[in-house]
C-alpha cells in the first residue's frame, strides 16, 4: 500500500465513525447509478432497432455486454461500499 493511503485509511475510518456515515448512502447511489445506466441502455437498444431494425444483430450483443458491465459495477459497489 502506498505511504500517503496508509495514513488517509484511518482517518476517514475515523471521520466515518464520527459522523456516523457507514457508505449506506454511497452504496444506494451507486447502485441507483447502475440501475439507471441499465435502464437507459435498454431504452436506446429499443430505439435504435426500432430505427434499423436490419442492425439488430449488431445491437443487440454490445447492448448485452454494456448491460452486464454496469450491474456487475453495482454489485461491485455494493461489496467495496457496503462495508
């Protein structure tokens, strides 16, 4: 771990504990965040098929992938942020 990390762990640990903020807050907004980012990514899948439907093959698996990496941050903040 780097020097400058080591010192700055215990302190916002500390400032945390204080103020009584246990990253509740953070992990409902990142996993809103998520949510919100898979929501528009289905809504811009449908429009633009709805467009080309022909490029439906090409949408459809990137919109796939797109998809499966903003909920996998989602549930990756939920492990880091929720302590």
């Amino acid at each position: 771990m780097l020097p400058i990390l080591a010192q700055a762990a215990p302190v916002a640990v500390e400032a945390a504990a204080a103020t009584g903020v246990t990253g509740n807050i953070a992990t409902g907004l990142a996993v809103f965040g998520a949510a919100l980012a898979v929501g528009l990514i289905g809504f811009r899948t449908v429009e633009a098929v709805g467009r080309n439907p022909q490029a439906q093959g090409k949408i459809l698996p990137l919109a796939l992938v797109l998809g499966a990496f903003a909920e996998g941050l989602g549930i990756l903040a939920i492990f880091v942020l929720g302590n």
